[in-house]
C-alpha cells in the first residue's frame, strides 16, 4: 500500500509542466545565484581561524607551531567528522524540500543536531588529550604542549561547529542562501575584535585565539538560530521542536556515517601527505612547501565547494519533486561550471607561480620549490574541481555509501601508495608525493563519472520519494 501511494506521488508530480524543460542558460543563473554566497561563507567562516593563527604568529615561533598543528589536529579528529555527519542533510532536507514535505526539513535538522552534539563529547575528550597524542606520535614536546592547551580551549569551538553545520545545510536545501554569507560575514568581523581582546587586551594569549573561535562560531549560530525562528521563509520549514527527532535515529546515522567517511578519507590523505614529507631528506624545506601546498589547494578549493553545494540542493530538490529530467540537465551544466573553473583558476596559478611563494616566505629556495610545486597544484585544481562537484551530486542522490567505498579505494589503494612509491622509491620528494595524490583523485574522478554516468535518473527519483515518504521503505532502493 505504502509503495503504491509512493508510485502514485512520483506519477503526479511527473505530470507537472515547466520545469523538466528548464533551459541550461536558467539553470547556470540558478546554480551560480546559489554557489556565490556559499563560496563567500564557506571562506569566511575559514577566516575565522585563519585570523587567530594569524594574531598567535605575533606571540612568537613556538605558540604559531603549537597552534598550527592544533588546528590540523582538531580538523582532522572533530570539525572534518562533524562536516561529514552534516551533509546527509543534504540528501535528506533537500529531497524533503523539492517533495514539499516541508515540515520533515526542521524534524531531521532537530535529529541531525541532537546527534552531531552527542559525537561531540567523545571528539571533545580525543582534543583535551591531544598533547598526550601527539606525544605518542613523536612530536616535540614544546609543541605538543602548546597544541594541547589550545585545543582544550578549542573544545566550545567543536560544539557550535556541529550546530553551525546543521543550520547551513537547513537554509542551503531550501536555496536560502544570502543569511548564511551575511551571517559568516558578521561572525568574521566580530572575530577580529573579540581575537584581539582575548588575546592582547586581556593577555590570554594563544589560548584567547582558541577560545574566540568557540565565541565566533557560536554568534554565527545565534545568528542563523534567530533568523530561522523570525523569517517568514522558514514558517513552513520550522515549527519548533518535536519528539519526531528522537524516531528512526539509526535512520539517520546509516546515511550520515558513510557521509562523513566520503569527506574524512579524502581529507585526511592529504594530510597524511603532509606528515610523510616530514620523512624526506630536508623535512623543514619539504614540510613547508607541502603546507604552503594545501593550504593554497584548500583556498581554492572553496569555489568548487561551493558549487558541490549548489548542485546537491539542486539535485536533492529536483529528486525530490520528481522531475528527473531536470535534475540530469543540472548534472550537466555544474560539470560545465566546474571545468570552466578548472582552466580559469589553474592558468591563475600558472601565472602567478613565481610570486604566491612570496606571500609565505622570504626563502628563496622555498619559493622556487613552490613555483614548481603550483604546476601540480594546477592539475590537482582542475580535476579536484570536477570531482568536488560529482561528489555534490552523489550527496544529493544519497549516495554517500558508494562515495565513501571509492574515495577508500581511491586514495588507500591507489593515492598513498602512489604518494610513497613517487616520493620516497624514484626520489621525487615532496612533488612525488604530491602527484601520487593526483593519482587517487583521477581514480575518484574516474569512478565517480561513472557512476554519474551509469545513472538511471527516473530510478532515483522513485528512491527519493521513497525515502521522504517512507524512511523504512526506503532501504530497499539504496543502490
């Protein structure tokens, strides 16, 4: 019974008219109207602790280390798992929303908050003991001491992180996007005041940098809080809390567990990467220009995020009203999108190679060691690109289970041990290693366009229908 009003749903919201011709030049206006303030939110809740590295660099040499692997540490063992967790959201709010089932958006964020803030308390106790781990991992004991005290402050920090996530991914599916750029902007303008009382004013030092990311995170959230609860644009949307969030949790967590393996194992093979150019012969030349690497890679990067994010709502919401058709033409056009970025932004690198060293170093062997280095860099940005917005459309599609098994394949069978063979075995150094990681991002690249490719489009609107009506039916359409 259940399974034919889901097939009668489907059938009636085919047989609407309009959208499914929408033309490609109506669709780049949609997806860029919606990937420009998510680019500028993306990059400006990233300024945040870019900001407090940048006031703690002032305090001296040891407390910018200490602070610089804290925040490795702590994105790669808490705000990467909870960014991870939050896009299943994606999938869920923005097929709810394109199926007008309008009400399940605020039940699932309630859900997807209560649960994010429950993983939190095991991270929170992993970064309270992170000098003792990186003890164990052999860092230099100065350091280490130094990243542990400004991670345990950090710790209010990775709570409003989860919540943060939470309502971005609330507002994004329903195409609300200008209060989350406004909202980050004003968290990252107060941030500079609140950075510097905490950390000069009031002599707290690197731990006050630590502690004004927690105070700007939460204002981001009281900020889109209020504006979730005041805006007449979420009246349908929200309707105040519910007990239906505590139902049908393992729901939730079978689709957010792969959602966060898809974004944790990309990220944290880069990372990897950084930790084995310390091995090199002349780890201090090799570490900082595979630093200066991701950190501009990462910068970058946020453009085609923001176009990943574009399309999941796009997708999730034409899945979700049943029209297919359209949600293939937009497949199409963000792949347009991202190889136009690709070329724009990797011949940008090219040009400027010889001068972006200088932004981190008056070294003159670091700096040309980083105009080679942007020649691959480059690459990585085209592909990265293209495969950042297939991943936007795999999370639309719900397909986290199958991301999160091709970037394991992707980047542990294929990228590190790449990485390691260019690297250490042909003596390539840091480039070799960096290129070994292309290596695993064309195979991501590869087995993603497939899977894109192979789709049958009027299947997985059957699937999100099932899914908004019927979470329990729902598992039996996973691909």
């Amino acid at each position: 019974m259940m399974k034919a009003n889901v097939e009668e749903a489907l059938l009636d919201a085919e047989d609407q008219p309009g959208e499914e011709d929408l033309g490609v030049r109506e669709e780049v206006k949609k997806q860029l109207w919606l990937a420009g303030p998510l680019i500028a939110g993306a990059l400006l809740q990233n300024v945040i602790q870019m900001i407090s590295v940048m006031y703690v660099g002032h305090l001296g040499e040891l407390p910018l280390a200490g602070a610089s692997m804290a925040n490795s540490f702590t994105s790669v063992t808490g705000l990467t798992v909870l960014l991870g967790m939050a896009s299943a959201l994606d999938t869920l709010c923005g097929q709810a929303y394109g199926a007008r089932q309008y009400s399940l958006l605020g039940i699932y964020k309630q859900r997807a908050m209560l649960l994010l803030t429950v993983v939190s308390v095991p991270l929170a106790i992993v970064w309270f003991y992170t000098g003792d781990i990186l003890l164990l991992f052999g860092q230099d004991t100065d350091i280490a001491a130094e990243a542990g005290a400004y991670a345990r402050w950090m710790i209010p920090a990775l709570f409003a992180y989860g919540l943060l996530q939470c309502h971005v991914r609330f507002l994004q599916t329903q195409n609300v996007v200008q209060p989350v750029m406004a909202s980050a902007g004003a968290a990252a303008a107060c941030h500079l005041v609140v950075c510097w009382l905490l950390v000069y004013a009031l002599g707290m030092g690197s731990k006050g940098a630590a502690l004004s990311n927690a105070i700007s995170y939460w204002l981001n959230v009281a900020v889109l809080a209020v504006y979730v609860r005041v805006s007449s644009v979420c009246k349908e949307t929200w309707t105040g809390f519910s007990t239906e969030a505590f139902r049908d949790v393992l729901s939730f967590f079978r689709l957010a567990i792969p959602s966060a393996l898809m974004v944790c194992l990309e990220m944290w093979s880069f990372e990897l990467v950084v930790l084995l150019s310390g091995l090199l012969p002349n780890p201090k030349l090799e570490t900082s220009v595979l630093s200066i690497s991701l950190n501009t890679s990462s910068f970058v990067w946020m453009i085609p995020f923001g176009l990943s994010c574009a399309i999941s709502t796009r997708v999730s919401n034409e899945l979700g009203a049943g029209r297919p058709q359209a949600a293939r033409l937009a497949v199409r056009v963000v792949l347009f999108l991202a190889v136009a970025e690709g070329l724009i932004v990797g011949l940008i690198l090219v040009c400027v190679r010889y001068i972006w060293g200088h932004a981190y170093s008056n070294v003159e062997e670091v700096v040309r060691y980083v105009a080679k280095m942007m020649l691959v860099i480059a690459v990585t940005i085209f592909f990265d690109g293209i495969m950042t917005v297939l991943s936007g459309v795999a999370r639309g599609c719900g397909w986290q289970k199958i991301g999160a098994c091709i970037n394991l394949g992707a980047y542990y069978i294929v990228g590190i041990p790449s990485a390691y063979i260019l690297g250490f075995v042909l003596c390539l150094g840091g480039m070799g290693l960096w290129m070994g990681i292309n290596c695993g991002l064309l195979v991501q690249l590869l087995l993603l366009m497939i899977v894109t490719m192979c789709t049958n489009w009027d299947k997985e609107a059957a699937k999100a229908k099932a899914r908004v009506f019927s979470p329990s039916l729902s598992s039996n359409f996973e691909t």
